[in-house]
C-alpha cells in the first residue's frame, strides 16, 4: 500500500471514529437531558405531595380590634416611625363567598380571577387591607407594618406567602414591588442549619412613595415546608383557627385567651 493510500485510510478511519464519537456524545447528552427532567419532575411531585398548614394567628385579617376608621386585624403590629395613623389610611375588605361576583367589589375579583376561584362559593372566608399612604414628610421608620404573628423560625424549612396588589411608585418590602397594578403571589423559603436563626414579616415601605400609593395585602401566611410557588396559595387550614373553632360560643371570660388571642370575642374572631 503506497504511503498516500495509508494515509487516505488514515484520514477514514479518524472520521468513522470521529462520528462515532458525536454519536456517543448525542446520546449521552440525551440521556443526561432525560434524567435531568426526570428530575425536575420529581422535584415538582415532591413539593405537591405534602399538605401545607398556616401557623400565625389570624392569617385571614378576619379578627379586627379598634374601630373604624383605625381598624386593624389583631396581632397586627404598627410602626411607621411611631404616627402609623398619621401617615396611613386603612380599608379593610371582606371577601366573602355565596354572594354573587357580579356584586364583589373590583379589586375582590381581581384577586379571585387570580386566584382561580372568581366564581358565588368557594373555600375561604377572608380580608384584604388596604393601605394608602396619606403623608410622607417625616418617613416611615424602620417598618410600616408586621403581619400576624411575624415571627418567622428560619432554622426549619418554612415558607411565607402571601397576595399582593402594589400601586404607585412606592415599593414594599417582601412584596415584589417590581409588578405593579395587578394582583401577585409572593413566595419566600426559608432554611438555616443555625437552630435558633429567625425573621420577622416586617413590611417596610421605599423606592419613591407618594401620597396616594396604595398596598393591597390578603392572606399573609406562614407555612411549615416549602410551598411550591407555581401554585396559587387557597386559604389553609389554620390551627389558631382549630382552636378559636372549639371555643365557647359567647365571649370568652377576661383573661381566659391571652398573647394572640387577646382581644377575640364572639363576634370578631
């Protein structure tokens, strides 16, 4: 064989083996694309397979203390640099199911639609608050607000969510403030190998607020796990609910129901 045809063959052989490999690399990068989603599948399954539970108190906003127009849910803090009600005006709005949509106020649907259950009955029974800013001269503080019972334990796997609807300029913290004008489902998870790490849900205000920006907030809720944020979040079982369910009927002797509880009567809880 003359040296051109050995290298001829040469030259063959290196290509064969060249394609032989590309063919070996295609799969292999199937197989690792197939396993990859594979994966991501199970992931998807595992957060969907376990059932999830609300543990603050009052997550609905449904328990209200003090008297219109400064009313607020129970176990919801103030700050806003010490004259909360000075710089904010609040609206609380029920959300009831059996009443025809037609009837729901605007913004009660919209948060429906989104949630996917705008229609006369559905699981849940809650409030949205309204805040609308009134006066910024002198700041906000170092928080506006916390929700109920904010105390949020970082060292187990757990999850803050939460609906909101921002308006105007103003950005609010544990929001994304990012989209505004229309209703939002924000997830927050949360893990820490620190046993005793912690975060309060204290909702601060910045960007470039201006009287007449407005926050929507419902269903605020603390969730032991991690909820999967693809999913819209229902109102959850609530073991403070649980609780306030086996109470007695009529208001509760002075004394008897104290922390959270302080403050619930027969027609309020």
């Amino acid at each position: 064989m003359s040296l051109e045809s050995q290298i001829a063959a040469l030259v063959d052989s290196t290509t064969a083996l060249t394609q032989e490999v590309a063919n070996k690399q295609a799969h292999v990068d199937a197989r690792v694309t197939a396993k990859i989603a594979d994966l991501d599948n199970w992931r998807a399954g595992h957060l969907d397979e376990h059932p999830a539970i609300a543990v603050n108190f009052n997550a609905s906003l449904t328990a209200l203390g003090g008297t219109e127009p400064q009313q607020l849910p129970l176990a919801m803090g103030v700050h806003a640099g010490g004259d909360f009600w000075g710089k904010f005006d609040v609206t609380i709005i029920p959300v009831r199911t059996g009443e025809d949509p037609t009837t729901r106020p605007p913004v009660v649907r919209e948060l429906l639609q989104y949630m996917g259950c705008d229609r006369q009955h559905f699981s849940a029974k809650f409030n949205i608050v309204q805040l609308t800013i009134k006066s910024i001269a002198a700041g906000f503080g170092p928080y506006v607000f916390h929700i109920p019972y904010q105390h949020v334990k970082v060292s187990e796997f757990t999850s803050v969510v939460m609906y909101h609807k921002v308006v105007g300029g103003a950005d609010w913290g544990w929001t994304d403030s990012a989209k505004k004008g229309v209703w939002n489902q924000v997830t927050h998870h949360f893990s820490s190998n620190n046993a005793g790490e912690y975060v309060h849900v204290d909702i601060g205000v910045g960007g470039a607020p201006a009287v007449g920006d407005t926050l929507y907030l419902a269903l605020p809720q603390i969730v032991p796990g991690k909820w999967n944020p693809q999913h819209r979040a229902p109102q959850m079982y609530n073991i403070f609910d649980l609780i306030l369910d086996v109470a007695a009927s009529g208001t509760p002797p002075a004394g008897m129901l104290g922390g959270v509880f302080a403050g619930i009567t027969n027609t309020n809880r």
